[in-house]
C-alpha cells in the first residue's frame, strides 16, 4: 500500500466520467465547497487523468481501465469487520479510479484540509459512478460505497470520518514477553 494519503475505487464498468461531471456531482452535495478542473478544455475528455483544485489542494482522479492490483485489496479485507460482501464486491470491478492528493500546502492544517478534500472528491466519484468498493490505502481499510458515502458527505472541520480511513487492528503480544493477554 501507498504512504501517500489516497482511494482506490473499484469500478463495476470502465467508463470513466469527466472531471467536470465528478465536480457537478461534488457541488450537488456540497454545494460551497470550491472546486475546478485544472485541465484544459480541449484535454478534458480525452484523458484518462485528470487535476481538480479545492483550494490550495490540487488532486488527481486517475482512470485505470484495468481492474485493481491483485494484492491491493487481500489486507484491507482480511481485516475487515464491518461489511461482509467486501470480498465479493471487489470480484465483480472491471477498472478502477484513484483519487490522489498531487499538490497541497505543508503544516498540519493543510494536511487536515487536503485529507477533507481527497474524502469529498471520493464521495464525488462515488455518486458519479458505479462505485462497488473504496479502498483508503493508507490506512488499509475497504469501505461500501453507500455506507462510506453517507459519512463522507457530513465531513467537516469539526468531523471525519476516522472509521474509514482507519483500521485498528487487535494486537496479541506473544507469551514469551510476558504480557498478560
């Protein structure tokens, strides 16, 4: 997995909207939050990559007409507690998008404004496309679309959704340092 904060979107087709469609399904949800495509309007349909600018973040949705890695998704459903089809769901996927961070500011605000950003545009992506699962690399945890949308939309300053983007795992200590289990 990626220590670069990012989703994987597992696909049940490879059709792949536009960077304009994702920010018209962005605003119907999120009707202030600033956003744009950076691409050129020529360049815009063409391409199976696009950048999108949510303030001082730039990030890139990346449409891969290939199904995801087969070794991307073996740990965040091995683990997996919360939703049993996740194994069959990513089975089923033809291709994949990732929404990345590509450029954003230093410091730990604007870390926490880019985290808000790539989480709003994967709920974009989400009620865009015909989404069957949501890997959060970094944190290795696999997400159903309409659970994992109905938590993206209500992001805020105050609120994340830590439940998706993190997995903790329950941890044994071996006999042999002594610690009582």
């Amino acid at each position: 997995m990626s220590n670069r904060f990012m989703t994987m979107l597992a696909l049940e087709n490879a059709q792949f909207a536009d960077g304009r469609e994702v920010i018209a399904a962005l605003k119907s949800f999120a009707p202030n939050v600033e956003a744009e495509t950076v691409d050129s309007e020529q360049a815009e349909a063409a391409q199976p990559t696009h950048l999108v600018r949510m303030g001082q973040t730039v990030l890139a949705l990346i449409h891969v007409d290939k199904p995801l890695p087969v070794d991307t998704a073996e740990r965040p459903i091995a683990y997996n507690q919360t939703w049993p089809g996740a194994k069959a769901a990513v089975e089923k996927h033809k291709a994949h998008v990732i929404v990345a961070v590509f450029q954003s500011e230093e410091g730990f605000a604007a870390a926490r404004q880019s985290a808000i950003n790539l989480t709003l545009l994967t709920a974009a992506v989400i009620k865009s496309h015909s989404v069957l699962s949501i890997i959060w690399t970094t944190g290795n945890t696999i997400s159903e679309p309409i659970m994992a949308f109905k938590a993206l939309q209500q992001i805020s300053e105050q609120k994340y959704p830590l439940d998706l983007w993190l997995q903790i795992y329950p941890y044994r200590p071996p006999p042999y340092l002594g610690l009582k289990q």
